[in-house]
C-alpha cells in the first residue's frame, strides 16, 4: 500500500505551510529523473541532427530567455512593494542571465555570425556565464534572510552592477575568447575544464537547495518550495550537460528543457508570492469585510467628495432597509429630510474637521416608521485630500427607550408613577425661586395615611401597595397643573402648592382628607382610609426647602398625636413640643428595663351599697430626670411610636399578676380593669394571649374587665366585633371608654359584646350645671339598660355629681370623690379596710 508522501518524515519534517509546494516539487523532480534515466539506459540517435536541432535549440532558449525576463520584470516591479533584498537580487541577477542567454543561443553552432562567429566554444562561454550567474543568484537569496529593506535607491546600483559583469563577459568573449580555457574540442567533446564547471554548478545548486530545505523549517514569507525546486532542477539540467557527447544529443535537449522548467518554476514562486497571494489576500480582505459588515446592525454608507453614495449596506434584519439599487449614484441632498440633512451634514463636517465625528440621537421619520438614529461619520482620505465620508447609521431607538425609561426610574416613583423625591426637590425648588421673585407663598402638605401598617399587616403587602396607587390617585384630581404631588415613600404623599396662602393650604388639606374617607376600591377591597395632614408655608416657617419639609412632618406628627384624621399647621412652638416627644419617645424606650414604669389602681365602686367593685389599673412613670410623665402625655407617644404593644402586655402582665396576689390573700371578688391600646386591640393573638395569662395565673376570666376606647372600637367596627367576641367567648369582661365622646350607634353598639359603659368624665363633671350634658348621661344610661348593658361614670368628683347618677340609675362611680388612683400598698391598705367594713356590723 502506498505511503502518502505527507506522512514520511522527509516531509513532516518541514512546517506544514510548505508541505504542498514540496509534494509537487518531489512529483516534477520524479518525473525528471525518470526521464533522465530513460534517456541513459535507452540511448537515442541524434535526433534531428544540425539544422533540425538548431531551431528546437532556439525555442527552448527563446522560452528561456522569455522566463528569466519575466522573473526580472516579477520581481523588479514587486520590489517597490515588499522591498525585499532578496527579490532585487533576484531581479538584477536574471536580467543578466536573460542577456547572457540571448548571447548563448546567438552564438550557437549554425547561427549567423554575433559580432565574431558562431561556434561551440563562444556559446559555452556564455552559457557558463549564464549558468554561473544563476547558481550564484539563487545561493546569494538561499543565504540572505528574506526581509524588508528601506533603501530603494540601491535597487538600480545593483541592476548596474549585474549589467557591468554581464558586459564584461560579452567584451572577454569577443575580443579575448584565446584567454578563456578550452571548454569543447570538436570531435572529442567536453574538456576537463567544462565538465568540472558544470560539477561547480551543480556543487552549487545542490548548496542553495539545502538552504532552502533548511529555511523550510519554519513559514516564510515566500514560496521557498518553488525556489527549492528550482535549485534541484538547475543542478539536474547541470548534470545532463556533462553527460552529452554532441551539442545535438538528447542530454543536451534534456538540459535545456529541465532549463526552462526551473526557470518557470523559478517565476512560479515569484509570481505566486508577488501577484496570485497579494490577490488572493484581497479577496479574502474583502470576503472579511463582507462578513463583519454583515455582523453589523448598521447602515453603512460610502459618500464621495460630491455627497454622493457611491456603496452602501444595510443588515437583513435591520428595521429601516436600504435598497442599494436605489441609492448608489445619488446625493445625500435627493435621499434625505431636510432635518435628516442637516444631521448628516453637522456630522460631516466635524468629521472632516477631526477625523471622525458623531451625532447626538435624533427623529427619523419615514411613512408610518419613526425611530431613533445616530451617525457616525468618518472622513476617507488619500494623503490630505479628502475623498468623500464613510457614514454608519445606528437604530438607537431601543437605546433611546432604555435612557428614558432609566430618566422615569430616577425621576418618578415605580408604583404609583407619581414624582419621586429628587424630581419633587428640583420642581419645588423652582417654585420657591419664582416665589421669592413674585412674593408669593408656597404651602407644603405632609400627607400620612393613619394605620396603613395595619391594611399591610392583614390584606398582605400587595394590598398596601394598591391602596397606595388609588390614594395617588385619589389625590390627583385635586391639583392644578403648577402643584407637585410626590410620594416620599411608605405611606407618605407630599403635595407642594404654589401661591397659596394658609386658608387657601387649609381649604386645601380638608378637600384631601375628605376624598379619602370616600370607599376607596383596590385589589377586590373596598375600604375607607384617613390621613394626618402636616402643612408648613414659605416663606413664614422658613425659605428653605429642607426646613419647610421639616417642619411639614412635625405638623403632620402633632396631627397623628391629636388623634389622626386631622389636618395641624406648623407653628413656632412646636418644634419645642416636637423636640419634646422626641424626648419622650427615646426615655420610654428603656422605661420598662429601668424600672421606671408602675401600676396604680383607682377604686370603682357600686352605688348599690357603696361596695368597692374592683379597681382600674392605671400606668404611671417616674423618670430620674424628666420625673413624673402623665399617661395622657406619653400614651400617644408610646402609640405613635410602636412602643404601647410592648408596653401594653408589661400592664397587661403586672395587672394580672397583682389579681392573682390579691386573691391569695382572700380578695376574691374584685374585678381589675385594664385599658387596652387601640394597637394591642388590634393584635389577632389577643385573645390568646389574655387566655394564656388567665390560666397561667389561676384566675376566673369574670375577674378581669378590659376597657376599650370608643374611639378604638369605632374605628374598625367589624374587626372590633370579631376581636370583642374573641374575648368575650373567654369569659372576659368588656367595657366601652370614655364612651360619649365618639361616634357610636346605637345600632353598632348591639353588635358589640359589652358588659359596661363608661361614661366620659366631661359628661360627668357638667352633669350638675349643665342640661345638656345631663341629658347625655341619661341617655346614654338608658340606651345601655335598653341593652343590657351596666353603666360606670368616670371622673365623680362632688356629692351632686354622685346623686344625680344615683337618680339617674347609674350602677357604679369611679372618681376623686370616692378614690384618687393609688399605688399598689394603699389599694391593699383599702381592700383590707374594705374587708373589714363589711365585717364588721
Ligand atoms: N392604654 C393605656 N392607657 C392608659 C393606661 N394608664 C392610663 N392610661 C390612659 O391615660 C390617660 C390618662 O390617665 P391618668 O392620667 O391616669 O388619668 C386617669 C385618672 O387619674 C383620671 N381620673 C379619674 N378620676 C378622676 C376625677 O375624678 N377627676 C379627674 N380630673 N380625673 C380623674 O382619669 C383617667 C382615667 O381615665 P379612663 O382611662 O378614661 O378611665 C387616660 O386616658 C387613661 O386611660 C394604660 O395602662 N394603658
């Protein structure tokens, strides 16, 4: 089986790049040999003899000479772009060979007469001379390194040079033939002297043709195969000419064939290295262009100097297509909008001017096509001039959309689209200034939903979100179009409302609170919210915008302490009573931890023999500095804060641990009151919790009575009837507070599992002067009879006070009259005495 000739090592020993040039060079020298051989073992006649062989002569030189020429005029005109030494050297020294070879062939035996007369002598001389130039040629690029050279001026000193070695040949063989030793005698044949001089030649061939094989090695920068060939087949045309006997032999016929062969083979590696790869390099530039123009997205355009397309490109899937068939040749002025051409022509000329130049994104409208585009233009020139502009066109629609949408995010807030607090600054800050210039005033409302943490702690955070959008929504309908409406974040809307003076901010505020009670429909719920509204103006509170906002929030703050739903103005003092509950917020934080917090209880008394009931826990704080704080105080601001659910179990806990004390001690019979927050009211594990307690201290549900306010219970009446049912199912008794200052019906109040309301102390403490409030306390004794339900007045401080309730069929008084609020000694002190009063006959 035949090996493939890439795998022997002769061949795999050279780089890959060169592996095809040698497998054709191996397959010529092949068939030359073979050839050669032919001749040596089946020897022919001569074959034309001297007037057949003398034209066959001339065309193989003719082909010769014709060859060498070309490989001068390759290598002469590719020099002056490789500027490679070897390819000059190449150049001169086949100039001279080509002469020498025209010399030859005219000189040859049956030639007319070239200056002296043809003979064998003469045409060897110069065929030497030729041959020797040629070895010498090629040694002289097998030992140089093929590299660029920068000195062109050298190329015609080297081409004088061959050509004064080429004339001084000529001029020996003319005028001095006798002094050249004998290479022919006729009848004998080839001297000594020729035979050796071919054995030099072919010595030197074989030479270069092992320095190019070593050069192989390695890529180079040309076809070193094709000049390897060349050598071996100048030292194999070499050989043939110290075999023949006769200038007419067929060795002599071989020589000059294989002659001509590594001649071409000589220009083939020129030719392919100076013409076909420069070519084939182009085509693959171009087929490289091709493809990343078609990875472009761009249009690409090729304007002359004249503004006329002269090429052009678009991407398949590019939405605005370019039919080139329709464009090349004309003007960008026929193409384009007169807006388009303007872009176009910006963008040029600061491209001539810099080099390359870019425009800002704009409109392009084409039919019922409206995108984005940006140009960038760079100038094409040949030395300074300028030959025209290279125009790519960019759809930056998709980026156009990304900017804006990125300006929304930084400018408007992501869920309820209303301005964010950045875009609401710059507005605001803009309507100060051109209320500072007009002497206007600006009015700035701090809008704070009351309990949105409880929708979001019962309807899920996807329900406070949507209540949040139809408050924005809600809100809106009542600007104009110079007011700025921004939510802050959480639950909390600023509105800032230029020129416009307090009544106008007030009027203002209460048409926002108003709306907002109105049913607000969100996420398949139906609710109605409130609001407190904190309003501070420029320029009377301050002409600073982080001021008024400031003091906007502690409006808004006191509004939230005065019981929400309600709509307060910042004013001088505040920021004191501010700093205040402040003050107060951060010392209640470790009140519990510190021991500062204590019960006092204030004794409730039944007006049916004057019995003491139970009492009403009351929470008290002694704080080292500030002293004592009233519950009226630092309730609201446990509230607002978060702090009364904390705060609220401590009462709860220590409330009903004083119970069980009391009824180890054989007080069994007393009730406790305790007051519950509206934010422990709102707890869903109330109930459980207040189980829990009971059970872990043993005592009877009856025993304890949990006080809500009016306000509390009236707030959520559904979730206030689900919670009072809780726990009253535990046996837990219910009292209504401060009932009379709220809002109650009679028909919410059936709904309501209460066992005893309690009447306001402002009720109570004008029962005696004045009517009204007389007949609210009997009605509101009747109402709760009608219903079942027992009644307590609050706040009895005078003996009138106390007849009038008796008359009026109150069942039971808590107040000064009877019993101040005591600390936990003295309320045992009175239970004791109590005992024994009632002992004691
Ligand atoms: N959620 C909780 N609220 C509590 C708790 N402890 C108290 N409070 C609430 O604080 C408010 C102020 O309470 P306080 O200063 O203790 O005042 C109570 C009594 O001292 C006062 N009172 C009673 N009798 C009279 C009287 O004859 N004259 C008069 N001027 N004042 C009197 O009334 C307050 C009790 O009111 P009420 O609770 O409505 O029965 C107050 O609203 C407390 O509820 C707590 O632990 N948790």
């Amino acid at each position: 089986m035949p090996i493939p000739l890439r795998h022997l090592w002769l061949f795999s020993s050279r780089h890959a790049s060169h592996r095809q040039g040698l497998r054709r060079s191996a397959l010529l020298l092949g068939t030359l040999c073979l050839a050669m051989l032919l001749f040596a073992v089946v020897p022919l006649p001569a074959l034309l003899g001297q007037a057949g062989y003398l034209p066959l002569h001339m065309l193989l030189e003719t082909l010769a000479i014709v060859v060498a020429a070309m490989v001068f005029a390759i290598s002469w005109a590719s020099y002056r772009r490789l500027r490679a030494d070897t390819l000059l050297s190449l150049a001169c020294g086949f100039a001279g060979v080509a002469i020498l070879d025209f010399s030859h062939m005219l000189s040859f035996q049956g030639m007319p007469d070239f200056i002296t007369p043809a003979d064998p002598e003469k045409a060897i001389s110069f065929w030497l001379a030729a041959r020797g130039m040629a070895a010498g040629t090629l040694l002289w690029v097998a030992l140089r390194p093929w590299k660029a050279s920068g000195r062109p001026f050298e190329r015609w000193a080297i081409l004088g040079l061959s050509l004064f070695a080429v004339a001084v040949v000529h001029i020996t063989v003319f005028g001095y033939q006798e002094l050249l030793p004998r290479t022919f005698i006729e009848g004998v044949g080839l001297t000594l002297f020729k035979v050796g001089c071919e054995y030099l030649l072919i010595a030197v061939h074989l030479l270069t043709a092992v320095c190019f094989w070593r050069s192989m090695r390695r890529p180079q920068p040309f076809n070193i195969a094709a000049l390897f060939c060349a050598s071996l087949l100048m030292a194999l045309g070499e050989l043939c000419f110290t075999l023949y006997a006769s200038v007419t032999d067929q060795f002599n016929l071989l020589g000059h064939l294989i002659k001509v062969i590594a001649y071409w083979q000589l220009y083939r590696g020129i030719f392919v290295e100076a013409v076909e790869q420069p070519y084939d390099q182009l085509a693959r530039s171009r087929a490289q262009l091709q493809a990343t123009f078609d990875a472009i997205p761009d249009m690409l355009f090729e304007l002359d100097e004249q503004e006329r397309v002269v090429n052009c490109h678009s991407s398949a899937d590019a939405r605005l297509q370019v039919d080139p068939a329709r464009v090349i040749g004309k003007s960008v002025a026929d193409l384009l909008s007169d807006d388009t051409l303007e872009h176009c022509r910006q963008t040029m000329a600061s491209a001539s001017a810099q080099g390359y130049a870019q425009s800002q994104p704009f409109l392009f409208e084409q039919g019922s096509l409206s995108i984005w585009l940006q140009l960038s233009v760079s100038a094409r020139r040949i030395g300074r001039h300028l030959t025209g502009h290279i125009l790519l066109v960019r759809d930056v629609s998709q980026l156009k959309q990304q900017e804006e949408r990125i300006l929304h995010l930084a400018h408007f807030d992501t869920l309820t689209g209303l301005p964010n607090r950045t875009l609401f600054r710059q507005r605001v800050t803009l309507s100060l200034g051109l209320a500072r210039r007009h002497q206007q005033s600006v009015a700035l409302l701090l809008i704070d939903l009351d309990h949105f943490k409880h929708i979001n702690d019962t309807l899920g955070h996807n329900a406070g979100d949507q209540l949040l959008c139809a408050v924005a929504e809600r809100l809106r309908p009542h600007l104009r179009s110079e007011d700025t409406l921004s939510r802050q974040g959480g639950d909390e809307f600023i509105i800032a409302l230029p020129d416009i003076d307090s009544d106008g901010a007030m009027h203002m505020a209460s048409r926002l609170l108003e709306s907002l009670t109105q049913p607000l429909h969100f996420d398949h719920h139906v609710t109605t919210t409130s609001a407190s509204i904190g309003i501070a103006l420029y320029p009377n509170d301050s002409d600073d915008l982080d001021c008024l906002i400031q003091h906007a929030d502690a409006a808004m703050y006191l509004a939230k302490q005065r019981g929400r739903n309600n709509v307060q103005f910042y004013t001088a003092d505040l920021q004191a009573r501010m700093s205040r509950l402040m003050e107060l917020e951060n010392a209640l934080r470790t009140a519990i931890d510190r021991h500062e917090l204590a019960l006092h209880y204030q004794p409730q008394w039944a007006l049916v023999g004057q019995r003491l009931t139970g009492f009403e826990v009351l929470l008290r704080w002694q704080h080292p500095v500030l002293g004592q704080v009233s519950p009226a105080e630092f309730i609201p601001v446990a509230e607002s804060s978060g702090q009364i659910g904390q705060i609220g179990e401590w009462v709860l806990q220590q409330g009903v641990a004083q119970l069980a004390r009391w009824r180890a001690q054989g007080f069994t019979s007393i009730t406790l009151a305790i007051n519950l927050s509206a934010a422990q009211f709102r707890r869903t594990d109330l109930a459980t919790q207040v189980a829990d307690l009971l059970l872990h201290h043993q005592v009877p549900p009856e025993r304890l009575e949990m006080e809500l306010t009016e306000g509390t219970a009236m707030e959520d009446p559904m979730q206030a009837r689900q919670q009072l049912t809780s726990l009253h199912r535990l046996g837990v008794r219910l009292a209504i507070d401060d009932f009379g200052t709220g809002f109650s019906s009679l028909a919410q109040l059936r709904h309501f599992p209460v066992d005893t309301l309690k009447i306001d102390r402002s009720f109570v403490q004008d029962i005696d002067v004045d009517q009204g409030s007389a007949d609210m306390v009997r009605s509101i004794i009747q109402m709760a009879h009608n219903l079942g339900i027992s009644t307590l007045a609050e706040g009895v401080e005078t003996a009138r006070q106390l007849s009038l309730l008796e008359r009026l069929e109150c069942e039971a008084i808590q107040g000064y009259l009877w019993g101040r609020p005591l600390t936990c000694a003295d309320a045992q002190k009175l239970l004791i005495n109590q005992s024994k009063a009632v002992l004691t006959p």
